[in-house]
C-alpha cells in the first residue's frame, strides 16, 4: 500500500530551533530518506516553499477566483511530502515517527485511493505505467 506523509510544521516551534540544529536536523532527515528510499520505502519526498509563496486557485458559479497565499486559517502549515510504501497503516505510522519533524508539528498519515479501481468504476481507461 502507498501512503502519503504530510509534513505539518508550527513555525512557532520551528523558530525556536537555533540554525545549526535545524541544519542538523534537516541533514539527519535527507540520510534518512535516502536510506528508506535505498530500501525500496520511500517513493517520492518534496519539501514545499512557504506559504506566502502559495495561490489557492476556486471557481464557483463560474468565477475564478485566485488567492494570495493558503485559504485556510491555520497555525501548522503543509511544508512537504513523502510517499512511502508500507504494509498497512500502522507501519506508515511507525515511518512518520522517524521523522524529526513529527517533534515540532504533525505528521498526516494518510492511504492513497487506488486510482486504478477508480478509473474501472467510472469507465476510464486504465493507462499502464512507464516501463
């Protein structure tokens, strides 16, 4: 199963690190990483710009409207990813405890949808992937 890990940071709490523990932190997550990828667990990881960097982009009733920034209102923001592999929730929960950042905001553990089964329940055409 696939699960995709959000990385939710408080910059509050992230400020209160001084630069070289966050650089220490931060390089004890890219080995980690590469570990985790080098045994076939980590899919894909991105760390993401800040969020004044960000647009949030809705139509309704036919207006498009584009917004500075993130809409919601929220103390932790999304930050970054890693799609991992594991066998069942419970293990991608074990994962996202490695992280250091889980220590200074949260970590979503959430499963992705098969897409596959989605695309046959509504009639789409099951592309395979690249060899």
């Amino acid at each position: 199963m696939q699960f995709l890990l959000l990385v939710y940071p408080d910059p509050e709490l992230l400020a209160t690190l001084p630069a070289a523990e966050y650089d220490r932190l931060m390089r004890g997550c890219l080995e980690h990483a590469d570990e985790l990828k080098s045994r076939g667990t980590l899919l894909a990881c991105q760390q993401l710009e800040p969020p004044a960097s960000a647009r949030t982009v809705r139509v309704r009733d036919g207006r498009s409207t584009v917004l500075d920034g993130p809409f919601a209102e929220t103390k932790e923001v999304l930050a970054g990813f890693n799609l991992i592999e594991a066998a069942d929730i419970d293990e991608a929960v074990r994962i996202a405890h490695e992280f250091p950042w889980i220590r200074y905001g949260s970590i979503e553990v959430r499963p992705l949808h098969d897409m596959d089964g989605e695309r046959r329940r509504v009639g789409a055409k099951v592309v395979a992937a690249p060899a």
